[in-house]
C-alpha cells in the first residue's frame, strides 16, 4: 500500500505540472523562445532601403506639370521617363514649383509657394505649403500646425495626417510601377560566347540521336533497315506519305480523343491511349529521322566502296553514323557563322528545310513499311535486280542479274 500510494502521489504531482504549463508558460520555454525569435531576427533584413542624402534636383530636364492631379496614370508615365536618365544625372523641370530627392522637411515658420514634388524619401509638412505636393517612394506627414493649400498624392507611399490640414483631395497608390526593379538588360553575347553555346546545343542532339540510333540497331535493325530502304528506293513517295501524316496527325488525334470520349469504357481508357499515340508519334518521327541517316550513311559508304576504297566493316553501326554527321554538319555550320547578319539567317534556313525535308520522308516511310514491318513495300517501284548490293556500283539491266565488278567482294550488309 505504501508503495501505490507513493505511485499515486508521483502522479497527482505530475498532473498538475502539465496542467499548470498549459496555463502559464515557464521561464526556460520563455527564455528558449526569446532566443529562437532573436536568432529569427537575425537572419531577416529588416532595415529600412536605403534614402538619398537630402538635395534639390537640377532644372533643366523634362517638365513635370503638377498642377493637375487628377489624372496620375499620366504624370506616372511622365515621371517613369525622367527618372531612367541616359547620362545618369537626374534633372527635371516643375513648372510652378520645386524638385526635391531624400526626405523634405518644411518647418513650422516657413510658408512655401508653388508645387512640391520629392522622390525617394518623406515629406513632414510643419509650416504652410501654398501648392500641391507629389511624393515617389516616400509617405507625406502632415503635422499640426501644417497646412497644404492644393491636393497630395502620392506613389509608393502614404499620407498621415497628425492634426494639420489638407484642402484639395487625397490619392494614394501603394502599387505602382515605379516601385518595380528596373529590368536587368543582359550584355549582347559576343561572337564567340555564341558559337560556343551553338556548338554545345548541336553537340548535345547530335550524342543524343546517335545513342537512340546505336539502340535501335541493336534491338530493331531488321525494321530500320526496312524503313531505310523505303526511304532510298521511295523517296517521292515517303515525302507526299509524311506530309499527309503531318497535316493529319492533329485531326486524328482528335477523333481518336472524341471517339473514346463518347463511350464509358473509352473514358478510363483516354490516358492510355493519348500516352500510346504520343509515343507512336514520337517513335515515328525519331525513328524516320535515323532512318534517312541510315540511308545517306549506307549510300555513301557503298559509293566508296564502288570507287575502291577499303572499308574495315561496312554495318549498320557505321551508316548511321555517317548519316547523322552528314545531317549535322548543316547545323555545324550555322553554329560557327549564325552570328552572321545575312548569311545567319541563310544558313538557317537551309538547315531547317534540309532537316523538315528529310524527316518527312522519314515519317513518312516508316508509315509506309509499317515502322518496318511490312518489309515488302521497300523498294516496290524498283525490280528485284535492281535491289542487289551490286546495283550501286554496277548498273543493272531490267530483267538480267548484276554482273560484279572483278577484284572486288560482295560488301555485306549485316553487322
């Protein structure tokens, strides 16, 4: 009993501690917060932005009318023009009044006539101002005692009024852009600066066409190859095919979207299937692309060969390779002289036509051959003959086989 009793009064006591840190808050969790609130502080800048050193503004420059007020999206405008000075010395011109910068004071004894405007600081009125009065980042306090005859407005700021007297109107516009930073004009690069960031651009597409290439090599060949030689034996024919499937991909994709809109089963399957259609387009046009490499690789590669030239491994590897360097030396070239006036503008052209160009007919023959799969197509317009590795190098007539060339091997095609 003794020993519950003890258990029971441990925890009594330990009750009405929490029930009496709920009510009042200790001196360590107090000191604790005072401390995490002065560390706060610390981190924040809550100074005030810097004022200008108190100073008149020259006459001489742009006039600010201030005797109407009424209108202050104008003078906003005007003012916007004169406070970005080409030669970077403010001057400005009120008609009727003065220009101050940095905070005004007008004491209780003085009694000022005309217009007032002051920029980027305070003006504390004490005395009489015959006039109305402007201020631009800056509040207006008008004391007791002061008076300003004409309207206040001001631009980025406030009017306290503790216990004068105003007699025109009040306008206050905290948001204003003159309040907003000046935008940052970045330096023009130079020519080199440019070439370099070019370079490094058409470099980067180039590495990543060649890995995607080097992949579908080494999972699809047999399909782009069946892509390619559509694209070398059915030029004309892919291109037309490519356009028709450029002007229509959208409207199909439409149609496709309405369609499974209008049924219930077509709804839970529209992710699915806009996924599997973008994927499709995107294998379509990339992979036609690496196709019309492929092509201008091999052509090459057997014209070479045609002529003598020795190659160690005529395969697929190395005509798209080739292909892709052909492809991007257009681009090369507008990277190192695009900085150019004229012949910029040319070379970009070109390389932007020659590429449409030839990734049309891409797409278009990987529609034809199905993406590759209907082999049969490739070369259709052709004779069987004229399909022959011989046929580059050794012109064959319809009907009668290629004769080889003597002192020379048949290449072959594979890897």
């Amino acid at each position: 009993m003794p020993a519950s009793n003890r258990v029971l009064g441990f925890v009594a006591v330990l009750i009405v501690l929490g029930q009496g840190s709920l009510v009042a808050e200790s001196p360590i969790d107090r000191f604790l917060n005072r401390a995490v609130d002065m560390v706060n502080r610390l981190g924040q800048d809550n100074s005030p932005p810097a004022r200008p050193r108190p100073q008149a503004i020259q006459s001489g420059g742009p006039s600010i009318e201030l005797s109407d007020l009424s209108r202050p999206t104008l003078l906003e405008a005007k003012l916007r023009s004169v406070l970005k000075p080409a030669d970077g010395e403010l001057r400005m011109t009120v008609p009727g009044g003065t220009a101050r910068r940095g905070d005004f004071s007008l004491g209780s004894s003085e009694n000022m006539a005309g217009h007032l405007l002051v920029l980027d600081g305070n003006a504390d009125v004490y005395g009489h101002l015959r006039g109305n009065l402007v201020t631009v980042r800056g509040d207006v306090v008008v004391h007791p005692g002061g008076v300003v005859s004409g309207d206040v407005l001001t631009l980025g700021g406030e009017v306290r009024d503790e216990g004068g007297e105003i007699g025109g109107e009040v306008r206050t516009f905290r948001s204003t852009t003159l309040l907003s930073p000046a935008p940052r004009v970045e330096p023009d690069p130079g020519a080199l600066q440019t070439i370099l960031q070019r370079s490094a651009g058409v470099l980067g597409v180039f590495l990543t066409l060649t890995v995607l290439g080097f992949g579908l090599v080494m999972f699809g060949r047999q399909n782009l190859e069946t892509v390619s030689d559509t694209v070398s034996h059915s030029f004309g024919r892919a291109f037309v095919t490519g356009l028709l499937g450029q002007i229509l991909l959208l409207p199909t994709f439409g149609m496709l979207v309405v369609g499974l809109i209008l049924s219930v089963a077509g709804i839970l399957l529209l992710p699915f299937a806009v996924a599997v259609f973008a994927m499709l387009a995107v294998i379509g046009i990339v992979g036609g692309y690496l196709a019309v490499a492929h092509a201008l690789g091999e052509t090459y590669t057997r014209r070479r060969m045609a002529l003598g030239a020795v190659i160690g491994s005529p395969n697929s590897y190395r005509y798209l390779l080739i292909g892709l360097l052909a492809l991007v030396s257009l681009w090369a070239a507008w990277a190192l002289f695009g900085w150019v006036p004229v012949a910029g503008s040319i070379i970009w052209g070109a390389a932007f036509f020659v590429s449409w160009l030839l990734g049309t007919a891409g797409f278009g023959a990987a529609l034809l051959s199905r993406a590759g799969i209907k082999e049969s197509f490739a070369g259709r317009l052709l004779p069987p003959e004229a399909l022959t590795d011989e046929y580059l190098w050794a012109t064959p007539q319809f009907g009668v086989p290629a004769g080889r060339r003597p002192g020379t091997r048949t290449p072959s095609r594979g890897l």
